[in-house]
C-alpha cells in the first residue's frame, strides 16, 4: 500500500486528488494539506510514501521543508498552468514527479506508483521543454535585486532592503535586462520566472 499525502490549497481540487487516488486499491491517502507549513507538519506525523503537491502551494518551499525534516516522502509536483522553468526548479529541488492537473486520472495514479518506487514520473512534454530552458545567466545578487524588484520596489527601496547603494541597484537592474532581453525590470521578472530562475 502505497500513503499518500495530498498539499493542495484548493479544497475542491484536494477533493478531487483525493477521490482519484482513493479510488485506486494500492494507493492510500494519509493525510491532507492546505499550504506549505502544513504539509510539512503532516509528513512528520503521517510518514507519506509519497507528496503529490500544488507547485504554487501558499507558504514557504515546500519542497525544502519536506527534503529536511520528511527525507523519506518522495515528491510529485502538480501544475494547473506548467512551465519550464517550473519543471526544472522542482527537479532541481528533488521532486521525481511533475505534471499538469490536465492529465488523465489513470496516468495521475501511474505517477504516484513510479514516484513511490524511486522513478521519475513527468509528462514527456513538460520534460523537453524544461531541458531546452535557458541555463540561468544571472549572478546570485542580481537574483536579490529581481526578487525585491518583483514585489514592485522602486530603485530606493531595494537599495535599502539589500544594504546597496542606489547607483549599484541601478547597475544592476540594467545588466538583469541586458542579460534577459527584457524591455523594463517587470518583464525581466516575467522572464526569470518564467525560467524558473526566481
């Protein structure tokens, strides 16, 4: 028997997951989540074979909580609106699964199974695309600065949320757009996390 933890911020999609893998008679759902502390909190106690998480799941990294303190649960990431970058940042953070909430109930229930035996499991498009995504030309401060631009910050306050001199936010703001090809700093944002840079 195959346990299962569902993280899902939408309780009528975590119905759903739920009445799907339910359904089939080797997969058990032990525990429920609403956002990423709970979902951490319940692989603790209910011990999960397997996480099958929203990629946008309100709250801290999921995927960072689980690897640290429920090393032994195993992650498949779900997606209503999947992109490379998506993909690649998951993977790169130790899921073994990802694919669209658009799959058939069937394949969904597959994904698990390969999950839980240690495969990957992700859709053959999802994977090609995220190998043909662009490898991240950004340095580690140009991050900072984007991640604060992105929650719209003007030049100031990033200055003074980084400890940076305005001219250096400036300077750097500018190589982000070079590098990106982004026309101003919301579409280099779009772009990085589109990437999955961010």
């Amino acid at each position: 028997m195959i346990r299962i933890l569902i993280a899902e911020h939408l309780p009528l999609v975590r119905r759903g997951l739920l009445a799907i893998l339910a359904a089939e008679p080797d997969l058990r759902v032990v525990a429920q989540a609403g956002c990423a502390e709970e979902a951490v909190r319940a692989a603790v106690e209910s011990d999960p074979d397997v996480a099958v998480v929203d990629a946008g799941l309100p709250g801290s990294s999921v995927l960072a909580g689980l690897s640290a303190r429920a090393p032994g649960c195993k992650v498949l990431m779900l997606s209503a609106d999947p992109h490379p970058g998506q993909v690649r940042s998951a993977l790169a953070e130790r899921a073994l699964g990802f694919m669209s909430l658009c799959v058939p109930p069937e394949r969904l229930a597959e994904g698990v199974r390969l999950v839980a035996a240690g495969r990957r499991a992700i859709e053959s498009e999802l994977a090609a695309a995220a190998l043909q995504c662009a490898t991240n030309p950004l340095t580690r401060r140009e991050l900072d600065v984007l991640r604060v631009a992105a929650g719209g910050a003007r030049s100031t306050e990033i200055a003074d949320q980084l400890f940076l001199s305005v001219g250096t936010v400036r300077n750097h703001l500018s190589r982000i757009m070079c590098k990106t090809g982004a026309r101003n700093r919301l579409d280099a944002v779009r772009i990085a996390s589109d990437q999955g840079w961010l």
